[in-house]
C-alpha cells in the first residue's frame, strides 16, 4: 500500500449527530476479539501501534519528529474493509469503539436489532398464499363449506337467489352498485378457494342438507326530534308501529306524552322472510287527548285553536290516533351495510314503498320530523364449522389473494413499483360472500373492521391512503372500547407486525419508494408516516405497541432511515473500491463515489426529505448529510494530502512542462472534478444549522486543494507571460477586422484574462474571506500581464516611429493600432472587479460570521483599488511616454507652420499643410481616448507657439497683423474643435492658454482709441463690481436732453480719503492725513476718449477749502447727442483731487460712467432724473489690466505713450498712497522704465 503523510494539524476528530434511540447492553467478554495489540509514542518517545486481527486490513499511526518540532503522521491508505467499518463519526470503528468495548466490557446493542439487517430487494411482507394459510387454522374445504352455507341460506332461502352490493359498504368496499346472483358468487368462491366443479358440487349438495338458519332483523327504536305539534300545548303524544309485511309480525312502542322529541330505545326482533324484498313498515302516530275544559283554557291562538278542533273532531268520528308520518325501510340495504344507526325522515302516507334509503337525507322533510334508528341483520350460526372471527379472516384473505391476483394479471407492467396499487376494493361477488358471512358468523362491525385491518395492512400492493383510512376507524372502535381479550391481542399483533413492515420498507427507501415512479413514490411515502404518526399520537394504539417493547415511532423511523443510509455507504464502497490499492487508482473512484454521494443527498434533499419533515419532523437530509460527509472525509482527504505532499515546496521554481504541473487545480484534470463534486456536495449542506455545518466532514474541502490552487495559478502567470510574448511577436499590427480598431495581441491577452475569470468562476471558492485574498492575488498576476504587454507593446511601437525631414507626417497607421490595443487591455483591466464580482464577494465577508468582516472587506477593496489604479496608471503612463515622445518631435515642425502662416496670414501651412495629413490617420485608426489624448497635447503645442509668435511681434507689428493671427487661431479653433463630436470639445479647448493668447491679440489687434476706451470698461467692471476700497462718494446728476446737450451736474463729495505725506495749503494738519480729513476738493469733468471728443473741453468746479462734504452744485452743459459718433461707446470720466499750492495736485479718485447708460430726457424734464451716486476708486495695480498690456507694446504710438504716462502717474500715486515705496526707475512720472512695463505686462 502507498503511504499518505498528512499533517497533524489537518487531523480532526468529527462527529455527527445520527439517529436518536437509547440502545441497550449486552454482556460480552474479551474472546470476542482474537487479538489485540495497541501502541503509541509516550513522552519518552516509545512507538505505539494499534493493531486488530479480525479485521482484513489494519491502521498504522506513527509520530515523525522532525528539526522544527513540527509533527506529523503517516496513515496508510485505507481500504475497502476499514472504509466499510467507519462509524458515522468518521472513525474506524477497530480504533474508537473496539478499545472502549472491550474495557467496559459492553457492546451497543440497537433497541431494534432485530430490524438491523439491511437487504435490497427483499420482501417486505408475507406473501398473501401464506397469508390466509397462517391466519386461518382450519382446511379450505371446512371453510368453503361455511361460507356457501352462509351464501346459501342468505341468498337462497331468504335472498330470492340475489344480492344488492356496491359504494362505500363499510370495508366491503366494491366497484359500482350492482345486483349480484348467486352463481357469480360461487363462481368467485370456486376461484379463490381453487376448488374444482367436481368439488363445488359436492360442497354445494352437503351445504343444502344443512337445515336453513332463522335469519332477523334486530331494530332499536333510539328517539324522535321535530315532529309535529297536535295539541293545543304545541306538543304531541307520539308512538311507533313495526310492521313486517311478510311475515305479518308487528310491534308498538310505548307512548310518550306532550313532546316533540321522544325517546323510546327499545329494541325488537322481527323475523325475515327475503332479505332481498322485505320491506320494514314504521309509522309515528299520535294520540288524542280527551277534551277539557283545561285544553280551553291552554288555547293562546288560532294555531292552537285549530289544533283543538281537530282533535275534536277526530274523537267524534272515533279516530283515536292521527299519522304523522311513515318510513319504509328496505332490508337489503340494512344487510348490505351490517350494522346501520342514522336518521330517517318522516314521509308521508302515499308515498311508494322504498322511498326511505338507509342514509337518507334528512334535510327533505324537515317539517314532519326524523327518526333515529339502529338496525342489523343476524342469522343463527349453529350449523357452522367455526363461529369466530378468524374464519372470516381466512375468507377475506382468500378473495383479497384472488382479487390482486386477478388484477395484476390484467396489467401487466415491466417494474413492480409501476403496478397500481390495491384501493382496498373487492368484486361485487366477493363483497356479497363477505357481507353473508360477517351477517351468519354475527360479527360486529368493529370486528369486521378489524379483520381488513389485519389482512389489508398486510397486502404490500395496498394503498397506503386507504390502509390509514382503515386504521382511523379501527382506532375509532378502539377509543369505543370495542375491543377486548384475545380481540386485542390480535390488534396489538397486527400493528406490530405493520410497523414492522414500513420499518423494513424506510431501510430500504429507494427501493420501496423508487423516485422513477414520479408522484407516486411520494404519495405513498406520505401516508406510510402517516400511518406511523397515527399509531403513535393515538394513545390507544401507542400503548399496546409499548407492550410490544416498541421505541417512539419517530425514533423507530429515524433509525430506519439511518440504517438505510449506511447501507448505502457500504453498497457504493464495496463496489468502486474492491480490488483498488494505488492513489491513482483511487481517486478516479473516489471522484464516482463523490458523484454517487452527491445524487443519493440530492435526491432525499429534493424527494424524500420534505416529505419526511412534514410527517414525521424528521430532517433527514441533516443526518444523512452528516453521515456520508464524515465518511467522505477520510475516504478522500488523505489521497489529496498525499498527492500535494510530493509537490515541490512554494520556493521551488517550476516549468510548464513539469511533472508537478499536472497536479495543479486546473480544469479537466481529475483533482479537479474531484474538487467540483466536493463542492456541490458542500453546497447541499449549506442551508443546514450553524451548529449542524461544523460537523460536516467537507465543512473546509477546498483547504484541500489550496496548493493545488497556487500551483495552477504559478502556472498560469508562466503561461499568459509565455503566451503574451508570443502574441505581440506575431502581432502585425494590424487590427483585427473592419469593426474594430485594435490588434490580435490584444485580443488574445483579454482572452487569457477572460480564462482566468472562467477558472475563477468555476472554482466557487466556498469560504468568503479567503477567496477575496485568493482574488487580490489572482488579479495582482493578471494586473502584471497587463503591465508586461503595455511593455511589450510599447517597445515594438516606437521602433515603428519615425520622421522623414521630407514629409510631414508624423505617425502611421501601425503605431495607432499598437497605441489602441494598449488602451483596450488597460479598459479591460479596469473592468476586472467587475468582471470578477468582486463587489459581491466583498458584501458576503461583510456579513461574515467572524465579526471582523467590515474591516476585512475595507481592507481588500482599498487594496484591490489601489492595485487596478495602478496598474492602469502604469500601462496610461506607457502610452503617454509615448505621445511625448511623438510631440516632442513634432513640436519644431508645429511652430515653423505656426510661423509661416502668421506671417502669410493664411491658415494654409499650418492646417492643409501640417495637421490634415497626421490628424487623418489619428482619426481614423486611433480610438477615441488615444485620440483626444494626442489632439490634447496637439493643441497645446500650438497655443505656445501662438504665444511665443505673439509675444515676439507684439512691440514690432501693426494691429492688422495681430488681427490676421487672431483669424488663424480662431481657424485652428475650428479645426480642432469641429462642432460634430469628432475633435476636442470646445469648451474643453477653450483652456487659459488659449483665453490668454486671444484675449491679447484682441487688444493688439485694435486700435489705439479702442485700447483705451477699454480700460475704462474695464475701470467700469471694477467700479460695478466693488472691487476696490473707497476713497470717496460723488452726487451728480447726469442726463441727456432731447435737444441734444449732456448736462452734468455736480452736487456734492463726502467721506473723502487722502493717505499720502502732503495736505492742503493752509492745513494745520502737515504730513499724514487721517480719513475724512478736511481738504481743498474740486472735481474735474471730462467725456474719454479724449480722441473721440476733441472738441469738448475739459470742465471744474470750484475749489472748496477744508470742506468735508464739499458742496459744489454746478452744473455743466456739453453740445452732444447720445446718437452722435462715438458717443454710444465713450464714458464720462469725474476725477476728484485736493488742490496743492504750488505742486501737483493730489490725486484722490475717480469714477468712470458709461454715456449710453445716461437717460435721455426732455429739456422740463431734467428734474425729474434722480442723482447718482457714485463711488470714487482709484486704479488697482495689482488688478492687470490687458488694455494697458496691449497698450505698453505700442512704444512707437504716441497716443499710447501719453496715455500710459497719464495713468502711470495715478498708478504711482495709488502705490505710494498705499506706504509702497517706489523703485528709483519709477520715481519720474513720466518715466518708461522698463521695470514698470514688465509690471504692467506680467500683472
């Protein structure tokens, strides 16, 4: 035998919970064993060996100390025989059980060891030809005899030579109602009793010699209820006739008085003449009362007094008694149903003979009243052989014999189980002799009911729905104390005997209930335990099985099925593994036992055990599941130890094509359908208990396997690198067809990926936790194969690259396709998660049962997050080295075309020249990604040279240049940004680049006017916007007049603000002026751009000293219209300053209004225009204005020259206000220092 080393960690005592009966002890002694020889390793390290044998095969345990005091053992491989003797704990029962025995001295002995045997196939009871030899212990002939004497004299004497039978007649249940003549019933009796005509005449002849026995009819007369009222009490005074019309016997009751509801129980025999023709005539009558003066004085109302006058009347006419109603009862049916107690309606006088049925409705005459009466047939049974029940049993054994045997001969079938079932019905002739006999024997109906108790339950092809009907009505008897003695006895025989029979029956289930035979098997499996449960939950029968040392029925099933399980495990084992000793000779039949554990749990899952539940409360599938599990256990766990633990070490460096390969986890291989039927074994014990899973001998089958697994997915990185490298050797580049715009690389690297899903999937890693690890570590290699074909890929791209100094076309169609097929196996990794169902996986180790899986599951899923980002990080980053590398090389050829068409004035070399060409193949061979990407760095390749281009013409070139490079940027705009979703989006290129290059050539482009009617917008915006602190507020009112005049009325400043080091002349306060210092004001009122109004003059107002609010109301008047040129574009421009006796004025503020915001008004309407507050600023330098940008590169303008010296001066002034000192080049005003034109530039 090989040997298998396990490690002892993996070495778990299971155990299960199976079966519930208390088993009882015999003695035994130690002979029992021959010999027995037990050793192990003490702390001294000795050897001990467990050694039995009467057993064919033995178990070895051996310690093994190694250097990192690690122990393990070694098992020999177990064989058929030890296999066969594990317990259901899945120990051998040599090692557990024999020890304990054998030192206690006491062996386990079943409580029903004498239903232990398990025997496929067998007979479940006896056969129904030994049947009515065994129960009846006379000779057939004897008891032919008495049954045609029976027939003879009921039929023949009495019966008019017929016999009415049919429906539900107690047991005798029989086909449709029928008439039956006495020739079909000694034909019937021939038959059964397998007699020949000889002999049945003979019997026949001997029968007539026999005198012919008092046949009677035995009536008790119960009660009445609802008859009518006769007298004025609303009472009556009823009293029954008997009449037996063919013998002329009549009987009378006794009378009752003033009562609606009689009650009479008395009892009369009337004699018979024809049982099949005698018609029992029942009157109620009531008698009159003599008329007194106490029944006048009882008269309430009209009924009542009618009711006296009736009985007045009756009595002057002599009619003592008036009917009030009849039956008429026919006999044949009170002898067709043995004993018959029901209640008749009363009917009236003319209604035929035979309108009362036995049964009859009682609903239909419910105004005359109803009759309850009891009634039997007997007959004298002195001329019988015997008189008890037994002879009976004997008969109905015959005919029950005769009547299956009869049937199954008409159908005939290929299964058994495919045979229909005995409903418990027999022949019309049958139920006739039947009926006969019970009437001679005088049995009662608790015995009859008892006798096809007793030979129905033990016919096997009966139907179990109709065997618990006959139970429930023998239980009936049973509570009624009907049976009593030696009757009793034969009772608590016959239950035994018949839970016996299901016992045997549940041994062998499949066998007994074959699912091959659809619903039937089902069915009858369901009223088999129903049966069961009745006798156990009816206390009656439970105790006369309790005399029969019967266990709780449920613990009787339990073991059954139990039994039944281990005789399964010893039918597969005995036949896949006898005669196999090496490991690969195992495990093929280890994967067929598996498979076959499989389908046998599946079928009591799926067929038996709901059934079983309901019935019985029994969870069959638990035990079951938990028996061939912990069989399974040590029947497979050691051969895959064994397998892996000649598998190199984690360290050792393995090849494709090594041998150990074969052992990886991979699909198609045997380990790996071995995994797949343990794991479908697992699953059918997933929706056992908590508690109930840990003792499930698979509960961590794919620990098993866990080395099989890593050395497949060792395997499979070898192979995907391998298989990858190839691809992109063999890649041409060239996409895979008309539709998509990748390579084959591509396609074959998201093909290894997709394998590996497929695995993953396949193998259904059972344990949560785990499999997210396994799962990190799966996508970790894929991940890498990404990043290696990304490489790869990259590497072959560039050496396709190149650039002719001839051509302007950067890039071919082959480096388009490599650059796609990067990008769709980065997509493709992004979508491993997904692909994966890692999202899921992560939820169920949330809801783990460690209480750890919330933190389990953040961490693996910012770990995996961290590793797709990367990992499409890593292969992003590989095409973008690439598109660097690619601009980086075009670059020079872009700013040449840049170039070349500014100074053309022409998009022409920079559009149809220079990008059609490389944009075409970009378009149409690159995807969409890669293609925005390149069109993205494109762009911004161009913005710079426009930017470069710009800034080196800016101080050199006239406005209509910088006006035609506005054109061309604004072409190439277009050209990038097409509008029909194929270019960039445009307000994605709109990028400050590009808002920075346009927005200073539209300052370049225009002329010097427009430049600085600009700044004054832009003075307005800041104005409007309240950007700017404070420095004062100004009261105007400004207005144009239809008549075409600008009136500007200047009312009043306050809250003015002066910080500098100089005052007013005559102030008191020299040096620094605090806020709202009181200082000489004027305001200077002008229209800007100056240039637009050369003809306006400049206007002031008066100086006001040392006044804080100044008020100057004066008011100016300009000859302007609003409609005039320029007008609708320029501003009026207030300035507020303190007047300095012999230096510069000081410069306070100043506020900016736009002339086409001004209202228009009529000349007498001036007073109606409200004041307008405006708030003084003064120019931010910080702020930047473009205007004064695009004015500082005009040097040769003299307009823009003095327009910047003007408001460098405020600029200064505002600087100096705010404690900044000035740079030595800005101390002039009007200097153009450099310094402060790289200010204005850059701010």
């Amino acid at each position: 035998m090989e040997e298998v080393v396990i490690s002892r960690t993996l070495q778990e005592n299971i155990f299960a919970i199976f079966g519930g009966y208390t088993p009882r002890r015999r003695r035994i002694t130690a002979d029992s064993f021959t010999k027995v020889e037990y050793r192990h390793r003490s702390k001294r390290n000795k050897i001990v060996t467990a050694r039995y044998d009467n057993l064919s095969s033995f178990v070895v345990l051996e310690y093994l100390d190694k250097d990192n005091d690690e122990q393990q053992y070694k098992e020999i491989l177990m064989d058929i025989d030890t296999l066969l003797d594990l317990d259901d704990y899945g120990k051998t029962n040599t090692i557990v059980d024999c020890n304990s025995s054998l030192s206690s001295g006491f062996d386990e002995i079943s409580t029903i060891s004498d239903f232990s045997n398990c025997s496929f196939g067998s007979e479940y009871t006896t056969s129904l030809s030994e049947i009515y030899n065994l129960l009846s212990g006379e000779k057939s002939e004897e008891l032919l005899t008495d049954v045609l004497y029976s027939v003879q004299s009921l039929m023949g004497a009495t019966g008019g030579g017929v016999w009415s039978v049919g429906g539900g007649i107690g047991v005798a249940q029989t086909h449709p109602q029928s008439c039956v003549t006495m020739d079909q019933v000694k034909q019937v009796l021939q038959t059964a009793f397998q007699v020949t005509p000889e002999n049945m005449d003979r019997i026949s002849q001997d029968v007539q010699s026999r005198p012919v026995p008092e046949v009677s009819l035995h009536l008790n007369l119960k009660e009445a209820k609802d008859l009518r009222a006769k007298t004025v009490k609303g009472t009556t005074n009823p009293y029954v006739t008997i009449i037996n019309p063919s013998t002329g016997q009549s009987h009378r009751t006794r009378l009752e008085k003033d009562t609606l509801n009689p009650k009479w129980n008395q009892e009369f025999i009337l004699r018979l003449h024809n049982l099949q023709k005698d018609v029992i005539h029942l009157e109620v009558w009531h008698e009159h009362d003599a008329v007194t003066v106490k029944q006048l004085t009882a008269v309430r109302d009209i009924r009542g007094l009618g009711r006296l006058m009736k009985g007045t009347t009756a009595q002057a006419q002599h009619h003592a008694s008036h009917l009030l109603g009849q039956i008429n009862m026919n006999v044949k049916d009170v002898s067709r149903h043995g004993i018959v107690e029901d209640w008749y309606p009363l009917e009236k006088k003319d209604l035929e003979v035979g309108q009362n049925k036995v049964g009859g409705d009682v609903s239909r005459e419910k105004e005359r009243g109803t009759l309850r009466i009891t009634a039997c047939v007997s007959s004298s049974a002195a001329q019988l052989g015997r008189t008890d029940s037994r002879s009976y049993d004997s008969l109905l054994a015959h005919l029950i014999h005769h009547h299956v045997a009869a049937t199954n001969n008409n159908n005939e079938q290929e299964n058994n189980w495919s045979k229909p079932l005995w409903p418990g019905k027999v022949s019309g002739p049958a139920a006739a002799a039947l009926a006969q006999f019970a009437i001679t024997l005088e049995l009662s109906d608790a015995a009859v009911q008892l006798s096809w108790w007793r030979i129905g339950s033990q016919v096997s092809s009966a139907d179990p729905d109709w065997i618990l009907y006959q139970l429930h009505q023998v239980q009936a008897a049973l509570g009624k104390g009907a049976y009593k003695g030696e009757t009793l006895t034969e009772l608590q025989v016959s239950l035994a005997s018949y839970v016996r029979n299901c016992i045997e029956k549940l041994k062998d289930l499949q066998g007994a209930f074959p699912p091959a035979s659809g619903v039937h098997a089902p069915q009858n499996l369901k009223s088999t335990l129903k049966i069961l449960q009745a006798m156990q939950s009816h206390l009656a029968t439970r105790c006369l099985l309790d005399q029969e040392d019967f266990p709780h029925l449920q613990e009787l099933v339990s073991t059954a099925l139990s039994e039944h399980t281990k005789c399964w495990w010893r039918s597969v084992i005995e036949e896949q593994l006898q005669g196999v000793r090496t490991a690969d000779e195992q495990i093929n039949k280890v994967i067929n036992i598996v498979a076959e554990a499989h389908t046998f749990l599946a079928l009591i899952a799926d067929f038996y055990n709901p059934v079983i539940i309901k019935e019985m409360n029994i969870n069959y599938m638990q035990t079951a599941y938990l028996s061939v599990s912990n069989k399974i256990s040590p029947c497979v766990r050691p051969l895959i130890m064994n397998i892996y633990n000649r598998m190199p070490t984690g360290g050792a460096q393995i090849t494709e094509n090594s041998d150990d390969g074969k052992y990886a986890l991979e699909v198609g291989t045997s380990l790996w359908q071995l995994y797949r039927n343990l794991g479908r074994l697992h699953a059918l014990g997933v929706c056992l208990p908590a508690d109930l899973k840990v003792e499930s001998g698979v509960r961590e089958y794919h620990r098993w396997f866990s080395r099989g697994v890593m050395r497949w997915l060792e395997l499979a990185v070898l192979r995907a690198q391998t298989m990858i490298m190839r691809a992109v050797e063999l890649d041409s580049l060239e996409p895979v067809d008309a539709y998509f715009n990748f390579s084959s690389s591509a396609t074959d690297t998201i093909g290894i990926f997709l394998d590996v899903k497929n695995w993953w999937v396949k193998l259904a890693w059972p344990d949560p936790e785990n499999s997210a690890v396994l799962l990190t570590k799966i996508l970790e290699d894929v991940c890498s194969c990404g990043t290696q074909y990304s490489d790869l890929v990259r590497e072959k791209v560039q050496l396709k690259f190149h650039q002719e100094n001839s051509s302007r076309v950067f890039i071919t169609k082959q480096i388009c396709v490599g650059l796609n097929s990067i990008e769709r196996v980065r997509e493709e990794l992004t979508k491993l998660p997904e692909h994966f169902e890692f999202e899921r996986l992560l939820e169920e180790v949330r809801q783990g049962e460690s209480g750890s899986g919330a933190v389990a599951a953040r961490q693996l899923e910012a770990t995996v997050e961290r590793l797709i980002f990367s990992a499409a990080e890593n292969m992003e980053s590989k095409v973008n080295e690439f598109v660097e590398t690619v601009i980086g090389k075009m670059q020079i050829t872009l700013e040449n075309a840049v170039n070349e068409a500014c100074d053309s004035q022409s998009p022409t070399p920079l559009l149809s020249r220079t990008l059609d060409p490389t944009l075409d193949i970009l378009q149409s061979h690159l995807n969409s990604s890669n293609f925005d990407r390149f069109l993205c760095r494109t762009w911004e390749v161009i913005l710079q040279s426009f930017h470069s281009n710009v800034m080196r013409n800016a101080e050199r070139r006239r406005p209509n240049y910088f006006g035609g490079v506005y054109n061309i940027l604004e072409a190439t705009l277009n050209f990038f940004s097409p509008g029909d979703g194929k270019g960039l989006d445009r307000q994605a290129a709109q990028t400050h680049e590009y808002t920075s290059v346009l927005e200073l050539l539209e300052s370049l482009r225009k002329t010097t006017e427009s430049v600085i009617c600009q700044y004054y917008r832009e003075r307005y915006e800041e104005q409007v916007d309240e950007i700017l602190p404070a420095k004062a507020q100004l009261v105007v009112k400004l207005l144009f007049t239809r008549s075409g005049k600008l009136i500007v009325e200047v009312i009043m400043a306050r809250d003015m603000v002066v910080e500098g080091e100089t005052g007013s002349i005559g102030s008191s306060h020299r040096g620094f002026h605090h806020h709202h210092e009181p200082i000489d004001s004027y305001v200077k009122v002008q229209p800007v751009p100056a240039e637009w109004f050369p003809t306006i003059p400049i206007r002031k107002t008066k100086t006001l000293r040392r006044q804080d609010p100044a008020v100057y109301e004066e008011t100016f008047e300009y000859e302007m219209s609003q409609q005039d040129d320029g007008v609708s574009e320029g501003f009026l421009l207030l300035t507020l300053k303190d007047y300095n006796l012999g230096r510069t004025n000081t410069f306070i503020g100043e506020a900016v209004v736009p002339l086409s915001s001004l209202p228009c008004v009529d000349s007498s309407k001036v007073y109606t225009v409200p004041n307008t507050y405006l708030k003084m600023t003064t120019p931010g330098l910080d702020i930047g204005y473009k205007s004064l940008r695009a004015l500082q590169f005009r040097t040769g303008d003299k307009t823009a020259t003095s327009f910047l010296k003007k408001v460098s001066k405020r600029l200064l002034d505002s600087k100096a206000k705010n404690n900044s000192p000035l740079k030595p080049e800005d101390e002039k005003a009007g200097s153009k220092s450099p310094a402060f034109r790289e200010r204005l530039k850059f701010s």
